[in-house]
C-alpha cells in the first residue's frame, strides 16, 4: 500500500457505546483506521463486532462517542447537521444490507433522488440515471418498482444510486447478505468494476467470504477493536 | 410534492379515512354554520316584515319610556323627508299602548296597535296572517282584527262585539265598541296573545291623540343596506327629536337569542374541529411513524431534515385540500338545496322554537362568510394537527430511522 496516495477517511482511536435500556454496551472501542482512495477494502469479523457501527462511523451517519474522524482533511462531527447531509449527499453513497430503497419510487427515480437532491436538472439526471442503469445491467428495468423486482436487481439499484453522485467513497453494509451467491459474486463483478473503471473507493462490512476474498486490503474485527490488517492483493 | 402526493396513496385504506374526515367536518361545519346564518337569515326577514318593520322612527325617548306622550305629529312633510331617503322602499304609521279588553264577563289586557290600513300591507306580512275573517279594511270604522289565542282565552270570536278600554293622551279613560272582523295567527306569542289591531282614525279617536304616531315603520330596498339606509336617515331627521332605530334595537330580546343560539352552534363546531384535529393528528403521525425507516434511508443518502418535513407537509397539504375541497362542495350543494327547499317543522319542535321567538323553519345559506369560515377553520385546523409530525421528522436522525422496526 503506498503511503502517497490520497487519504479521504481517517478515524483515530474511535470509540462508541450504545445504552440498551440503560446498560452500557461497548460496540467499538478505540479503531484507528485509514481509508485511501481507490481502495477496496473489507471490515470483516462476526456478528457484534462492530462493522456496522464503524461503516456508520465512517460515513456521517452516526458520531463516535470518543475519538476523531477526519473526512477530507476536515473534523466530520464538528459539522452541523444539514452540513453532514451535505457531506453525505456529496461524497457518500451508501449500499445497506436490505438494499433499502424508496418503494414509491421506480428504479430510475431511486438513482435520480440524491441527484434531485443535489439539485442537476431533471433531463441531465435522467439521462444519467438510466445510463448507469443500463452500465449496470438493469436498463429495462428503469421504470419498475423496488417490489417488482428481485433482490439482485434491487441492490443493483442500490449501488447505482450510490455511485449516482460521483461519490469519493461508497460504504456497504453487508451488500451481498440477503442474496444467493450468483447474484452476489455477479454485483461484486460490478463494483470491482466501478472501482477499476471509475476509481471510486468501496468500503464494505461483511462477513461474506465471497466479499472477503476480493478485497484487496482486509480489516478483521472482533469485539469491537481490529485483530488483523492485511493488504490481500 | 410529488414524493408526497405518491405517499398519500401508497395506503389507500388511511387516506381515505383520513379525507373522509375532512370531507366530513368540512361539510359538517359549513351546513351548520350555514344553517345559522341561513335560519337567522330567514328569522330576521320574516320576523321583521311581520311586524317590527326593518327599521323604525320613533320619538327619541320612546323605546326606554313607551308612553302616549312620547309621540310626534304624523305629516305629509315628514314622511315625504323620510320616503325620499335613498334606499327606503316604503312606510307605514303607528300607534302602540296597552289597554283593557272585555266580552261577556270576561276581560283581558292587551297591546293595541293602531295601522293605517292602506299602507299597512306595503311594508309587514301581517295582513297575511289572518286566521279568520279579514284584516282592516280602508275606511272601515270602529273594527279590530285580534291574536287567534287571545280570543280563545276571551272565549269571544269574528263577528263578536267587544269593549275596548284605555287612557287617553288627555287623562280621560276612552272606551269604545269594536266588531271583531279577524283572528290573526302569527306565530309570534305576544301578538297572536295579546295583540289587538285596529285603523288608525279610531285610536286617535278612542286616545284623543288625533295625528300623533308612535313610530313610522320603515321597509328597505335591500337589507344589507340596512345600516347605511338608517345612517342617512337618521342624517335626514337630525333637526328633530326622532331617531332612528333598527330591528337590532327594536327586537333586542330576540337578537340576544340569536347571538346565544350562535354561541351554543359555535361550542359544537369548536368541538367537531377539535375531534377531527385529533382524527387527522393520529392518521398523520401513523403515517410518518410507519415510514420512519424510509425517512431514514432519504436522511441517509443526503436529504435535510427541512427537505423531508416539506414533503411530509405537502402530504398533510394535499390531504386537507382534497378533504375540504370535497367538503365544500358537498355542503354547497345541500346548503343551496335547504336554502331553495327550507325545512319548516312542526309539533314540540315548533312550539319550542316559538317559545325562543324563532320561526319553525331551517334554511341555509351560501353566502361568501359561510365558505371562509369553513375554509380558514378547517385549514387552520389541519395546518395545527400538522405540527407535531413535522417536529417528529425535523428531529428524526438518520440511523434511528434505518434502523426502525
């Protein structure tokens, strides 16, 4: 891994407790970890070791209860709220587990959203949704419902909604947990694509071994601190 | 907006309950409050050209002191100042005081109203209200027309002759002999029980008062011009100690029975738009609760606070139109029906609502106030129930959301 390259994400000793129902729980505690863009990197480990609250962590979504995480050279949970959402809309894009899409919106409207949101023109969103759509595999499905379609297809969706914005970094959390290992491998294929193709930087928690197996740098988790490091490609 | 107009139909089942809500206290409030101002409406017109006239003249000191000598001098000078004042349609004079009535061994107390019976019938209904017999009849001397209940209790009828008895505007006791030509049934208890109507020459006769009124009853051409036409006679007779006084001051009891039944019909509208507040509250709040998760996922992807409570108050926005629309239109069509086809009741009803001084009859109204009123409480209303849910979605964090079950 050459140290040259850029830095988008740099968490320092990050720690996070959650209270359930008045009990303290520990669910990360005290991960310093960097991500560089381009990379393709897995945070591994079992259930509770604190993927998903680092993923969140790391993207704007939910602020550590100690330490520091700096996105772009810039302290992320000193911003305000709607400056986070910015940040989000901006920079992020997001792959959720249960591909976590707008059910009132077709496909083509579930990419355009983020694009309404930053505000592009409607022709120009348009015609950039359905054309990665189309890069994507899924074109003639532009005008389906998220419940007219297969989990596969869904989570298609997902990642061109994600990369929709031309996002610096794209998180997914458990991308490929709710499908069979076809369509997995397949949506896997796409996003080592996007990452060759068009550099973007995936950030991924699972414990999927077909995930695993493809990152090219591998984080283990366990009890919420990182066991293991390694750079696999 | 249009995520919002989506949502709305995404549950079928709630939107319809929830505009069917709307539609209801929309129509609800507007027939109601319509129904008031169309019965008040009707109350007043026909109340007034009954008897009291829209607007009368009168001795200043007479409506605080009604007596013979709080009187003025009826000329052909005054009601030509009084007939020339635009907007007046018509006149009639006056004579009122109390008196005794007697037939066989029985008496009673009575009001006397003395009428010119050729201008009588141009400005009240009275005329029309004859049970039996006829109303008086120009030229006619020494003839009485009388309430329907006052001659039961008098045991007398039409035809009968009875003795009139009453103080004179000298001092002297005046007693004379009339025929009773009519029976008249008003619906007005204080007329159809003691009233007591004759011409006018014989009670300046019987009162020695000869050319003297008590007041000149005044119709208008257009009732919502009532206020400007008694300004500018009022105007016209400053030089001279009578005023001017509208139904308002003439009829005070049966204004204050008004404004209490306007009351009471307000406390129930106040308490229908309470309910319905709560009604489209609940609906409101189950619909965002149940779409925390999606909420979550549009926070997540980079979407404001701001931007999401917009969406959810175009869904509120679109639920209130459609309801109010629906509504409106609804009560517009029943209102403009009952104000074409009023509905006139009868038995205890009726009795109960001549005991009020109301007439027995409901109409309605479509007039400009009755829509606004509807329009602005409900959609107030509405807006209020909204701002809870609003406040639920301006603080709602994306992971919460997400991770909502």
């Amino acid at each position: 891994m050459s140290e040259t390259r850029q830095v988008i994400i740099q968490a320092t000793n990050v720690k996070k407790t959650y209270h359930d129902n008045g009990v303290p729980v520990q669910a990360v505690r005290g991960i310093s970890l960097t991500i560089y863009q381009g990379d393709f990197l897995v945070i591994a480990g079992p259930s509770g070791s604190g993927k998903t609250t680092l993923l969140n962590m790391l993207g704007a979504l939910d602020p550590p209860t100690e330490g520091e995480v700096i996105f772009e050279g810039e302290p992320l949970y000193t911003k305000t709220r709607k400056q986070l959402a910015d940040l989000r809309l901006e920079k992020i894009g997001f792959v959720f587990q249960a591909y976590n899409l707008i059910p009132v919106l077709s496909a083509l409207e579930n990419v355009e959203f983020p694009m309404m949101l930053k505000g592009i023109p409607e022709k120009e969103r348009r015609q950039r949704a359905q054309a990665i759509l189309t890069d994507l595999g899924i074109g003639d499905l532009a005008h389906k419902r998220p419940n007219e379609m297969s989990g596969g297809q869904q989570q298609r969706v997902a990642v061109a909604r994600a990369i929709g914005n031309n996002p610096t970094v794209v998180l997914a959390d458990e991308p490929t947990a709710n499908l069979d290992s076809v369509t997995g491998n397949a949506l896997l294929d796409l996003m080592e694509r996007m990452n060759r193709e068009k550099h973007i930087t995936f950030v991924f928690s699972s414990h999927d071994p077909k995930v695993i197996q493809r990152a090219r740098r591998l984080v283990r988790l366990r009890d919420g601190v990182i066991v293991e490091e390694e750079v696999q490609k | 907006m249009k995520i919002g107009w989506r949502n709305l139909w995404r549950n079928k089942r709630r939107t319809v309950v929830t505009i069917a809500a709307i539609t209801f206290a929309t129509a609800v409030f507007m027939f109601t409050r319509g129904m008031q101002y169309g019965t008040y409406e009707v109350n007043i017109r026909e109340i007034t050209r009954l008897f009291s006239g829209p607007l009368q003249i009168q001795h200043r000191d007479y409506q605080d002191t009604p007596n013979l000598f709080h009187s003025f001098v009826l000329s052909d000078s005054l009601v030509q100042q009084v007939t020339t004042v635009p907007g007046v349609r018509a006149v009639t004079p006056r004579v009122y005081t109390e008196g005794l009535i007697a037939f066989n061994h029985n008496s009673m107390g009575v009001t006397l109203i003395a009428v010119d019976p050729r201008t009588e019938p141009q400005v009240t209904t009275i005329h029309q209200k004859i049970k039996q017999g006829t109303f008086l009849q120009p030229g006619h001397r020494w003839e009485i027309v009388a309430g329907e209940k006052l001659l039961k209790n008098l045991n007398a009828a039409v035809g009968d002759t009875v003795v009139l008895l009453t103080q004179g505007f000298d001092g002297s006791m005046g007693n004379m002999k009339f025929t009773i030509v009519g029976s008249l049934r008003t619906g007005a208890r204080e007329l159809d029980q003691f009233g007591v109507f004759m011409a006018l020459p014989d009670a300046w006769e019987l009162l020695t008062m000869a050319g003297r009124v008590h007041a000149l009853v005044v119709d208008v051409d257009n009732l919502k011009r009532l206020y400007a036409t008694q300004k500018a006679l009022q105007k016209r007779l400053q030089k001279t100690p009578l005023v001017v006084l509208n139904w308002e001051e003439l009829l005070p009891e049966f204004k204050q029975g008004m404004e209490l039944d306007n009351l009471s019909g307000l406390l129930f509208l106040v308490l229908l738009v309470i309910v319905v507040a709560f009604g489209i509250l609940n609906t409101l709040l189950m619909s965002i609760t149940e779409r925390f998760r999606e909420f979550g996922i549009m926070l997540s992807v980079g979407m404001t606070n701001e931007r999401l409570a917009v969406v959810v108050f175009w869904e509120g926005i679109f639920l209130m139109l459609i309801g109010l629309l629906l509504g409106v239109s609804i009560a517009g069509v029943v209102n403009y029906y009952v104000q074409l086809h009023p509905i006139v009741f009868g038995g205890e009803l009726a009795k109960i609502s001549e005991e009020y001084g109301f007439l027995p009859v409901l109409s309605n109204t479509v007039e400009p106030r009755v829509w606004i009123q509807t329009i602005v409480s409900i959609g107030s209303i509405s807006l209020l129930a909204l701002v809870y849910p609003l406040f639920k979605v301006l603080h709602l964090e994306p992971l919460k959301g997400l991770r909502y079950t």
